[in-house]
C-alpha cells in the first residue's frame, strides 16, 4: 500500500528556525514592556504572571487561615477589618502541612488596585479565598478579603 507525501503547508523548508526572518509567536510573558501585544479585539493585553508582592500577600493569607501564622504579623499588610475578619478565622483551614498555594489569579482595578484569588492545596482538599489589595507606598495592603469559610459561618 502507497501512501501520498503530504506537502508541509508551510513554503519554507523547517531546517530554516535559525534564519533571522523567524520570529516567535508574540505573547505577553515574551512581550517587553515598552511594545505591548494586541488581542484579536485590538484591546492591548497585559502580562498574565501575579506580581510576586501579591503573591507573597496570598501565601502570608493561607498561613493565617491554617493558623500557622498571627495576623498581627501583619499588621502592615492588612487593613483593620481584614485583620478583624483573620483572627476570627484563623486556623478555620484544616491542614497538616504547610499550606501550597497551586494558583494565584490576579485581575488589575483602575486606581494601584488588584484584585486576587487564591487556591489553597491542603492534606487532600482544596480551599479558595479572594481579596482585593491596594498598593500604598511601597507595599500591597489587604483591604478586603472573602473566603469560602466565611460563607459557611454566617
């Protein structure tokens, strides 16, 4: 049985990757900030990774919620409600181990604002908790904060 050579769609042979006429694909991690990337809709997309201060924010977070960390250590990182609602629920997050943030998303507000949520891999659960972050001086600060512990508990 013969088979037909299927032609490559592609008129360049594939040995040519090293020519300097290849490019690669544009996309918002490969994009340098001074030339950013367009969507299909013409709306400009921005860099897909969580800064790592809100990253580090959202790990402080779980620390609390599984109780291996106070929420007076930070103090300058919560406001006074967000504070409030940690001691309430601190250690409301059963977990044997250190908690493992698997994802963090981030979603950028108008203003030095984020808003972010946060998976939490615990024992053999998982736990989510959203919070939304202002950035002062030099520093994000949690002004409010929304777990699905807290949902229950009402």
């Amino acid at each position: 049985m013969s088979h037909s050579r299927r032609r490559h769609p592609c008129p360049r042979p594939l040995c040519h990757r090293d020519s300097p006429s290849h490019r690669p694909v544009t996309t918002p991690a490969r994009t340098p900030p001074g030339r950013p990337a367009t969507a299909r809709c013409g709306a400009a997309l921005r860099g897909h990774r969580t800064p790592g201060e809100v990253h580090l924010l959202a790990q402080r977070v779980a620390e609390v919620l599984v109780g291996r960390r106070t929420p007076e250590a930070l103090r300058d990182q919560l406001a006074v409600p967000v504070r409030e609602e940690l001691r309430r629920l601190r250690g409301s997050v059963p977990c044997a181990l250190a908690p493992r943030l698997t994802r963090v998303f981030h979603q950028p507000l108008p203003g030095r604002t984020v808003e972010a949520s946060a998976v939490i891999m615990c024992d053999h659960r998982t736990r989510v908790f959203a919070f939304r972050a202002r950035r002062e001086d030099d520093r994000w600060v949690c002004t409010s904060l929304e777990t699905d512990t807290s949902r229950r508990a009402r």
